[in-house]
C-alpha cells in the first residue's frame, strides 16, 4: 500500500511539474506568424473585349508552370495562395512543389531538386481549385531567408484553363510533363518586355507566406504601373542594409490601373478594376500586413485624354479623387494599417506609345494640374494619411513637369536608375 503511494505521489509530482513547464510546442508558436513575404495582383486573362477566349481562357494541359520568386522575409515554414478566382471551371493541379533555386545552373530557373518539397491542400497532393475561388495550401516546412529566391512548381496533368494570371513579380518558366521535381524546364521566360516594364504570366499564384518571427511586419506596395518593377525588392534589400530584418515587403501594381475607375478599351481586365474596389483583396487581406504605401492616380490624369480611350474612359475631378484616396485612408485605417501616400510623378514627354500603336496622349498644362492638385493635398492637413512621401528629386532640376531624363524610358516609368532613387527617397523612419 505505501509503494502504490509512493508511486501515485510520484506520478502526481510529474503531472504538475509538467504543468507548470513551458511546452516547446506552444511556446515556439507564439514567436512566430504568418506574413506575406510575396505577392502579385491577379488580372483577368479572359480577353474578351477581343471576342477571345471568353468561355475558358488559356488551355493549358501535362506542362508544369515554374516560378521563381524572391522572398523579402525570413521563416521556417510557408504557404501559398493559388487563385481560380477569374474562372468559369475548376482549376486541376496535378501536382505543385516548392524548392530553393539553384545559382549552378545554366539558367536562372534551375531548381535544387534535393530541396523540392511537395505542397499539399487539406493533405492531398493532386486538387482542385473551384471556379471563382481561392486556396491556402498546407504549411510546407522549409528554411528561408529574406532574399533567397524560390522555385514554385505547379502541374497541370489534365487539360484545363487558366483564367487568372499575375503580369509581375516573378520569372515565369514552362515544363513539359511533371517538373515539379526534376530540371527538365526550358530556360526561356513567358516575359514581354516594353518601356512600361516587363510582362510575366504568372499562373495561378498569388500569394507566399512565411512563417517568420512574431515581431515581423508586411508592408504592401500598391498602384499601378510606376510601381510594376523592382522597387518593392529593392526597398526590403534597403531595410535589410539598414538593419531592419522584421519588414516585408510585397506587391499589388497592375499597370494602366486607375484608381477611382475600371480599366476600358480592348484589353481592359489587363488594367484591373479601380483601386478603391481592389483595395481590401489585395492589401488589407494579405498576412501580417501593418503599412500601405500608395502611388497611384496618373492614369486616372491621363487616360481620359488618350486617343484610343475618348468617351471610354471617364474624367476623374480633383474631388473625385480626393474621395477615392480618403476611402483608401478609411478602409486601412478601420483594418488597423497605416497608409502612406507617394507623391505622382512628373510624365511630360509620355506619349503613352503602347506596344508600338503609336502616340496616344500628349501632356499640356492643363491636363497636369490635376498631378499638381493632388499633390498639394497630399502634403496638406486635410490628408489624413500617417505620412506623405515626397518625390520632388525624381523630377529634372532643369524641368520640374518631367522625370530626370536618364531615370525614364518614356517619360513616365521608371527605369532601374529611377528605382533606386525613388527607394532612398522612402523615409526608413516610417519602418522603426
């Protein structure tokens, strides 16, 4: 009898001493958090203002679509959102894979296939994605760092359509069969290059999380095409040389997006819908998201007087726009997230010559004073943004109505010379 209470004293010592320890487990948990350390603004690929494609979109069938991305955090684990959002049909993936790119390769696409591991949703390997929708695949349990550039694989076995695609932010690559685990991909890019940037065809992804440190943050960039580039990568190496690692920084531009109205013409789902309606998908529903910093409004000056857009594309006043970006300061500001706004750039000489069609706008006083009015009312007390970034070194000292000429390749856009400066121009108070 005093051995079975010795024996129940004991047991009853290592119960309570276990419930007073700290589990790994649960501790290890609550230092850590999903942040979006990647992400591209989906676009409707359907065309069919061009009277193309408007059942299915792209067929695609037995290829594999490879990804190469460059996370801005640092984690131990991801996830990814893949969208069928745009669709008519459920999307079918044979397989997907995620896997550290490789700098031994001939090309930039080569994986390192002993690092490839599969990503899997609700446990499956092989599903379906339904029409009109979006997935998060299962945590995968893989080191990253901010920086490193990663391969994400996805296989379409049967033949379907792609209705939903990214135009930035990654390199995009085709594999014929299976390549989720193999090198067997042809180093060429799905990239269109044109003054306004690159387009990529990005399918499917929309989203990469990382498992990072508790006191990690995301802040999202979000316009149009001036944003459309390298800044968001080069504004998170900044904040890294500079010391701060708990920052991500990630991307929603659609070039030729405007922000009180949708895209027009014949490729108007390339241009997205107005900023105020993709606002809350793209940045206030993004992991771990804390600041927005804004630059988008010189479509909205300048489409309404482009040859090619009259009587489509409707005129935006100076208080219509007021009233977009105070919706955008509203819908950030109930979410918790603090919003910035860049000043707009200067365009004289952009003659919008789009994939080669010709001049199609040209700049005059009169349609600038709206950049002007916007801008007085960034910098005034009747913003209610938490900051306002001002751009006035990108303009040329000898012509403050237009981009520093080397900076630019149409006027408008900004080369990588104008990225740069528009990054040092980022106040990196706004990030401690």
């Amino acid at each position: 009898m005093k051995k079975t209470k010795k024996l129940f004293a004991m047991l009853l010592s290592v119960v309570m001493l276990f419930g007073i320890m700290p589990i790994a487990g649960a501790s290890a948990q609550s230092d850590t958090k999903w942040v979006s350390a990647w992400s591209t603004s989906p676009i409707d690929a359907s065309l069919s203002e061009l009277s193309i494609l408007d059942e299915l979109a792209i067929p695609v069938g037995a290829i594999t679509n490879r990804l190469v991305i460059e996370s801005t955090a640092t984690g131990s684990q991801v996830r990814f959102v893949l969208s069928n959002e745009y669709s008519l049909v459920p999307m079918k993936i044979g397989a997907c894979s995620v896997g550290k790119l490789s700098s031994l390769g001939i090309s930039d696409c080569m994986m390192k296939v002993l690092s490839a591991k599969t990503v899997r949703v609700d446990g499956k390997a092989s599903f379906t994605i339904p029409a009109g929708e979006t997935v998060t695949t299962d945590p995968v349990s893989i080191n990253v760092t901010a920086g490193e550039k990663l391969c994400v694989n996805i296989y379409y076995k049967d033949v379907t359509a792609v209705r939903t695609i990214g135009l930035i932010g990654a390199n995009s690559y085709i594999g014929i069969g299976n390549t989720t685990y193999s090198n067997a991909v042809i180093g060429i890019p799905l990239k269109y290059e044109a003054d306004s940037g690159s387009y990529e065809v990005i399918t499917t992804l929309k989203e990469m999380d990382v498992k990072a440190a508790a006191d990690t943050e995301t802040c999202v960039f979000f316009g149009d095409s001036t944003l459309a580039n390298e800044i968001p990568r080069l504004l998170a190496e900044r904040l890294r040389e500079n010391g701060i690692t708990n920052v991500s920084v990630t991307q929603e531009a659609i070039k030729g997006n405007r922000l009180v109205a949708d895209g027009v013409g014949k490729a108007a789902k390339l241009l997205g819908s107005a900023g105020v309606e993709r606002f809350t998908e793209d940045v206030l529903e993004q992991a771990g998201v804390t600041k927005v910093i804004v630059k988008l409004g010189v479509n909205d000056i300048v489409h309404p007087h482009c040859e090619s857009k009259k009587g489509a594309a409707p005129y935006a006043s100076l208080e219509d726009m007021i009233a977009g970006y105070n919706e955008l300061i509203e819908m950030a500001h109930a979410a918790g997230v603090e919003i910035y706004f860049c000043q707009n750039t200067p365009w004289k000489g952009y003659t919008r010559n789009v994939f080669g069609a010709g001049d199609d706008v040209q700049w005059t006083e009169e349609i600038d004073q709206l950049r002007l009015d916007i801008n007085e009312w960034f910098a005034s007390d009747d913003c209610k943004a938490d900051g306002y970034i001002s751009l006035e070194a990108m303009a040329d000292p000898a012509d403050a109505t237009q981009l520093i000429p080397d900076q630019t390749p149409d006027g408008i856009h900004h080369n990588t010379a104008g990225q740069e400066n528009l990054v040092s121009l980022i106040p990196l108070e706004i990030f401690k």
